[in-house]
C-alpha cells in the first residue's frame, strides 16, 4: 500500500479483549471522494475496526496512517485536535442534545474548534439548507422526526468540513424511507461535496451503493 497518495490506510490492526481475538490482522485502505461500506454478522469486529481506524480506541497492534500521516505516534490531545477537525461522526443513534436547537447542536464541533462563532454560524445554516431543514434550524430535537434528527447529526458532522465521515449504521434506528432517504443524502454528498465515508452497516441497499463492500467474518476480511 503507497499510504502516502490515500486518505486512511490501517495495516496489520489486532484487537483483543481479554481472552476474545477480535481483530486479526485486518488491513484496509481508502481514497478521497469514497464510500465503502463494511458488512457482516453482528460480532465480525465491524464496530471495533471502525472505532480503532478513527482513533476512539487503540489497537492492541498495527499502524493508522491519515493523508500519509502516522497516527500511532499522536498524544490524546493531538489526537483529539484531529478528530475535531480531519473527521466526523455518524452513530445509529443520533446523540443531539435535547436542551440544545438544531442550529446549535450542529456548531458544536465549531466552537470546540474555536471558530469565530459567525462563521459557525453561517456554515450550520448553509447545512440545514443542504438537508432541507431550513425550517427547523431553533427546533429542538424531541419535536424532531427520527429522520430529520439523523439528518441534524450528518450536518453536525460536517460542519468542520471533515476529510471523512465514520458512520456506524447509520439507518439502524430509521424506518426503511428515512434509512433510502439518509442513503441517497451520503451519495449526494459524495457526487457533490467529493465527501469520503466508511460506513459499518446491516443495510443491504446502503452497501450495494457503496463505492466498495468490504465483507468480515470473525475478524477478518474474506
């Protein structure tokens, strides 16, 4: 692998916990402008992979490297401060804070970022516009439909203009219009903002529009 010239290359990532071998030497490489989606049984290792490659939890061994860059060597802030600013995150449940509006939910990683707070401002109203919620932008979460907050955590983790998103299913808490809806946002996304993805999922729709579908089974790629 030339990790130099691709987005995220993780090589040779071992995981244990205790005495379960739940990562065996899984390598994976992805490109800018990407959307690959990682499939299998529940128990193959997809969620844990997914959190070692964005740096929410280490490997037991192996390497990460990020626009050519080694992550193994970064401290916590460092690794923090890259978080913030080079990814973003999408879970399947969409984590909004319930006292918080839409608008403010999605500036959140700007003001972390300590952006001037205009800026944020401006770019989480251009993303409610982006996922046609203009109109939702001081509604709070619990007056909200499943898939209108979904949509509000993809904004939120855009707002930084991330190099690329980690979801972990995504359209697992949405009803099958909201899950093809969320679906075709990611595509647009990518046709129209050249946005990367790594995506765990259970949805057979999502990965057949994928980019790439990367199968596990106990572990491993097959």
């Amino acid at each position: 692998m030339n990790q130099a010239s691709k987005l995220l290359v993780a090589k040779d990532i071992w995981k244990n916990y205790g005495p379960v071998q739940v990562l065996k030497g899984v390598s994976l490489e992805l490109d800018k402008g990407e959307v690959v989606s990682i499939v299998g049984a529940s128990g193959a290792g997809k969620s844990t992979l997914l959190q070692i490659v964005s740096t929410l939890e280490k490997a037991d061994k192996g390497e990460l490297f990020f626009e050519g860059n080694a992550l193994n060597n970064l401290g916590n802030k460092q690794l923090a401060q890259y978080r913030n600013k080079s990814i973003g995150f999408v879970f399947q449940f969409h984590h909004l804070l319930p006292e918080f509006t839409a608008l403010e939910n999605i500036s959140i990683p700007g003001w972390i970022a300590k952006t001037p707070k205009k800026k944020v401002t401006n770019r989480a109203l251009e993303l409610l516009d982006f996922m046609g919620l203009a109109n939702m932008a001081n509604k709070k979460p619990n007056s909200m439909s499943g898939g209108e907050q979904q949509r509000v955590a993809v904004a939120r983790a855009l707002l930084n203009s991330p190099a690329l998103i980690f979801a972990d299913e995504p359209t697992g808490n949405l009803d099958s219009e909201n899950a093809a809806s969320l679906h075709d946002l990611f595509i647009r996304l990518r046709n129209e903002m050249h946005q990367s993805f790594l995506i765990v999922t259970h949805n057979e729709l999502l990965a057949k529009m994928s980019n790439r579908t990367l199968q596990m089974k106990d572990g491993e790629f097959i």
